[in-house]
C-alpha cells in the first residue's frame, strides 16, 4: 500500500486527484455526499470528528475548509450569511497530531503563505490563486515553470492576457460552458458547476504531494 493522506473537506475531490497521480492513497472525508469523489476510498463525516479519532492512521493530511467565510470575491453575494471559520480549529488539531500536512485555502485565509499556486504556472486556463500553509516539511522546490505576472479586465499590473482565462466561479460568477471549466481546471470526473468551482486544479497537489512524498522518510525517522 502506497503512503497514506487523509484529505479533509474532500469535496469531489480536485485536491484528491493530484495526489492520487503523485502516488498517494487518498482517503477522503466530506460533511456532505461526494458521488463522484476522486480519492480512493471516503467518509461522510465532520471533517474535525474524523481527524480527532482516525488523524494517527495516516502518514499526512490535506485540508481545505471551506472559504466563503475569507472569500472577498464571493462577499457580495455572500453578504448576510455567516459561515464557519475552520482553519484555526483545523491547525490546532493538525498540530496535535504531527503529521505532516497541507491546509488550502484562498489568499484572505489566515494562513501563512509557504507556497502560493496560480493556474498559469501549470499551463491551465485559470488564474485560481491558493495559498497552502505546510506543517512539519517544507518545500523549497518551485514549480516546474515559475509563475508570470498576468492581468485581465481590471488587473493592474503584469503581462497581458487576451480574454482566454476561464472565470470558473460558483453563485452565478463564473463565464464559459462547464467544458470550459473542465478543460481550464484539469478535472474530467464532474461536470456539476458547483463541484467544479469549489475545487483546486489537481495540478497544484500533484506538485505539493510529490515533493512531500520524497521527504515522507526523512521526516519519519
Ligand atoms: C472548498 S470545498 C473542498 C474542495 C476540495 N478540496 C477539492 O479540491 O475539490 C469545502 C468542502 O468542505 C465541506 N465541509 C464543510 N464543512 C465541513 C465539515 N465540518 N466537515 C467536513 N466537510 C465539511 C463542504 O461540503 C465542501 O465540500
């Protein structure tokens, strides 16, 4: 059996799919049903519960809480709905636990930076900015192809792009056929709008998980 990661806040699994191609066996955990999840195997549980209990099962673990309560783009249409807060509680138990691991998020979390991830630097057709906070390793390796500076419709700085980025964004946000936003994020298994807009392109853990998975023996002994 491969390494092991347990990917908190599944979701249909883009995250779960990049790790699977860099070799992991992925186990994922969602509060709600994922049909169509990407990992290996997968839970219907709060994510927290399940850490708490299975957390020392695994060799490491992603998590990617959801974002809408830090997410300035969404704000509007957000606006009077609360929504909770679980990047904190997650690291707390993430430390307790000392494994090495990942959380996720958009760039307004409170994370720290350690790597931050743009479409553009994967060849894909979305900007899709995340910033991943690493706990217990570190990876000072860049991705194969550095990141470009890049502008569209009210960007101010950086290169020009001319209109080809996909806006892959839920609550009626986003533009382009859902084979557009297939093509832009990486994903094949889910053609749901709102599977597609909460995901991360696999691209981006495909890269994290196998630099952690070169480190996972120094880091166990
Ligand atoms: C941003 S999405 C995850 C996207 C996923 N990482 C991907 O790349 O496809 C956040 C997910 O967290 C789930 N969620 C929200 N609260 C949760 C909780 N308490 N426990 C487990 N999952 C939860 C939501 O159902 C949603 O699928």
């Amino acid at each position: 059996m491969p390494p092991r990661l347990l990917d908190l806040f599944g979701g249909a699994g883009g995250a779960a799919h990049g790790y699977r191609l860099a070799g992991w066996h992925v186990t994922g955990v969602d509060i709600a049903p994922q049909p169509r999840y990407a990992g290996h195997e997968f839970h219907q549980a709060d994510a927290l519960d399940f850490l708490a209990a299975h957390g020392h099962e695994f060799d490491a673990v992603h998590a990617s809480p959801p974002c809408q309560g830090y997410c300035t783009l969404t704000a509007g249409t957000n606006h009077g709905r609360t929504y909770p807060l679980l990047v904190a509680p997650t690291r707390d138990l993430l430390d307790r636990l000392g494994r090495p691991y990942v959380i996720e998020n958009v760039p307004n979390a409170p994370l720290r930076p350690d790597v931050v991830l743009c479409g553009l630097t994967f060849g894909l057709k979305v900007f899709r900015h995340r910033v991943f906070e690493l706990g217990g390793w570190m990876s000072l390796q860049a991705p194969h192809t550095p990141h470009r500076r890049h502008r569209v419709a009210g960007w101010r700085h950086g290169e020009r792009h001319d209109g080809d980025m996909v806006a892959v964004y839920g609550d009626g946000g986003g533009k382009g056929s859902v084979t557009d936003w297939q093509t832009a994020m990486g994903i094949d298994w889910t053609a749901d709008r709102r599977e597609l807009a909460e995901a991360i392109p696999p691209a981006y853990t495909e890269f994290l998980g196998s630099v952690l998975l070169d480190q996972l023996p120094a880091l166990a002994t």
